[in-house]
C-alpha cells in the first residue's frame, strides 16, 4: 500500500498509514577541491578523464613531451603532474587533439566540464590573456547555472608592471606568478616553466585545502624552485596588485591568499567559504521542490539548513549564521518558500601586530 493517501479516498474499511519524511532530509557529501583541467594530449580527446593519481592519467592521458621553451604540443599531463605533486585528490581533465585546441575549443571544454563536480578550474598551458578571456567567460556561465567555480590564471609576464598589468578584477578568478623549475621527465633535465604552470600547482594546494583554510603562508609541496625571486618592494607591488605571489622562503610558498576581486572577497578563503554555504543551501532545499509549501515542510527545509550551516560553525567554516524560511499567502500560491540567511565568515589571519613596551 502506498504511504500516502487522501480522505477522500477511504471506501473501504482499514488502517492507512500515510508517512511524511521531510524531516530525516539533510545534506550529503560536498566537494570543495575537485580541479577540472585543459590541454592538449596524446590520448582521450573529446571525453571528460576522472583520475586518481599521476600514474592513471599518464596510461589516459599519453605522457607530455619536451617543454622546449614552450615549443611542446603535449601538456596536459605535465599540469596534471603539477596538480597531484601539490596535493590535488580528484582531478577531471579533458584533452583536446593539438591541432583543435583553440580558444573556443577551450571554452566548450570548460563549459563541458562545469557540467560535472568541479570546483577549481586550470589550464596551464594558455598563454594569460587567453586564459582570462576563457575562465571570465565560463565561470561567469557556470555561476548563472547554479554552479560556483574559481580558476587559477597564472602570469607569463617577468616584470612587475607587466604581471599587474594583467591582473582582471574577478571574485572568482587568482592570478599568480612567477614561474617554476621543475624536472622534465620528457627532456630529462630540469626546465624553467612559465609562469602559466604555476597555477596548475597552486590550484594542487587549494584543491588540498578545506574552504575555510587559507592559502596564506602554505608551501607546495611539489614545487622546490622558482623560476626568478622577487625583491620586498616587488612583492608589495605584487600583493597590492592583488597577485597571489609565491616567494622561496623555507620551501615555496605562497605570500598572501587572495582573489583579483578588490572588494568583500580579497581573501580566497572568503569565495570559498560561500561557494561551500551555497551548495550546501541547494543541496538541503532541492529534495523540497514539489512538496506541499505549508509551514510544517518549511519547518522541515528550515531544520535540513540548519543542519548543514550547524556543521559550518562546527567547522570552523563560519563564526554564526541566522535563518529563516518563510511565506507568505502570495508566495504559496505563486509556489516559492523564502530563505533568508545571514552568515558570517570565518576570516584568516593575514598580519600580526607586535607592540614593545619596554621598561
């Protein structure tokens, strides 16, 4: 027997048990660092690879060959080494043939791979300007269609100016630099990448860390050697160009964790942390849709977002949060059920202050 009836349906005589399980609803699993990568490969072209390790997306994916100053036509899985030698877990890599990997190539890539559970977008091997005019595109189409994604752009430029000269202003888009030296397995020798492959390694240690993590201070694991080092005064220019710089320091590691937005989310930690709360709201209210908009189901919806927003201040993740589902009569017949939150933000700690009093 169904576990829902109506009264006016009972004719013959029995027992009807109807079962209303809006209230076990909560939220599963949410991934915060899965990387979605681009590039040009020996092998797969045309489909969306899931790997695990380096070793699978070497037999997927082919094996890079020399760098050559850039001059290389296989690079995808060089940025897929980068990613896992920096801490990177799930990557979904998408190859493209060398001789069909144009920028609009690249773009249906990435729009393709938003399609999937994605949060951290890279493709190493586009010069800068083309990977901004790629990433501002697809996160800002990604984001009109429910899902919230960063990329990672790193800079080709050497000098100072020219890197800040590049730098968009994005909420959802990090610009890094400089370049790397690491060992080309292909050339058997060490090679100085450019500044593009750095964000391949950066988007490795943020896909390593959780949301409310920063960035700042963090080495890479994989990355020992840099391809130029920047003086103090460099630096200064660089973080206030709002360039997440790396500098060698005990390891490599990174200067400042910051976004090119120049307003509410400077610090990546922030976009992070909201992308996070926002899936999870959609995870906790898409079971809802279609269910009867009453209060007791909207008590329901308010207690499965409570749940998960609960776990965010266990977290860590946020310091509190208010909430509040409601509708009006107009609202339940138009068919909407009105969440209000207010969430605040854990932040990190970028300075600390020292005063000396002495006596």
């Amino acid at each position: 027997m169904a576990e829902t009836f109506t009264a006016s349906e009972l004719v013959i005589p029995g027992t009807f048990i109807r079962v209303r399980s809006e209230g076990l609803i909560g939220v599963a699993g949410i991934s915060a660092g899965n990387v979605g990568i681009v590039g040009t490969a020996s092998k797969g072209a045309g489909d969306t690879l899931i790997l695990s390790d380096y070793e699978g997306a070497r037999a997927d994916l082919g094996t890079y060959d020399d760098y050559k100053n850039g001059a290389g036509a296989l690079n995808l899985t060089r940025g897929v080494e980068l990613l896992y030698l920096n801490g990177a877990r799930a990557v979904f890599a998408r190859p493209l043939d060398p001789a069909h990997a144009a920028q609009d190539d690249y773009v249906a890539a990435f729009n393709e791979l938003a399609k999937d559970d994605v949060n951290i977008l890279v493709a190493p091997q586009l010069p800068t300007a083309t990977a901004l005019a790629v990433f501002g595109a697809v996160v800002e189409t990604a984001e009109n269609n429910g899902k919230d994604v960063m990329a990672v752009v790193g800079s080709d430029a050497v000098t100072v100016p020219a890197i800040t000269a590049q730098v968009p202003t994005n909420d959802r888009i990090i610009m890094t630099a400089p370049g790397i030296r690491t060992f080309d397995s292909a050339a058997g020798a060490e090679a100085t990448l450019s500044g593009t492959y750095t964000a391949a390694a950066v988007a490795g240690l943020l896909s390593s860390l959780t949301p409310q993590s920063s960035p700042t201070n963090k080495t890479l694991p994989g990355i020992v050697k840099l391809s130029q080092r920047f003086s103090y005064g460099e630096m200064r220019q660089l973080v206030s160009g709002r360039v997440m710089v790396l500098e060698a320091r005990q390891g490599v590691r990174v200067v400042r964790g910051l976004t090119t937005d120049n307003g509410a989310f400077t610090q990546v930690t922030t976009r992070r942390i909201v992308d996070f709360a926002k899936a999870g709201v959609r995870k906790a209210s898409d079971p809802f849709i279609g269910r009867l908009n009453n209060q007791r189901v909207r008590a329901a919806l308010q207690g499965a977002i409570d749940g998960f927003l609960t776990t965010m201040v266990q977290d860590e993740a946020l310091i509190a949060y208010e909430l509040q589902v409601t509708a009006t009569r107009q609202d339940e017949i138009a068919g909407r059920a009105v969440v209000n939150a207010v969430l605040q933000p854990t932040f990190s700690i970028d300075f600390v202050a020292v005063t000396l009093v002495l006596q």
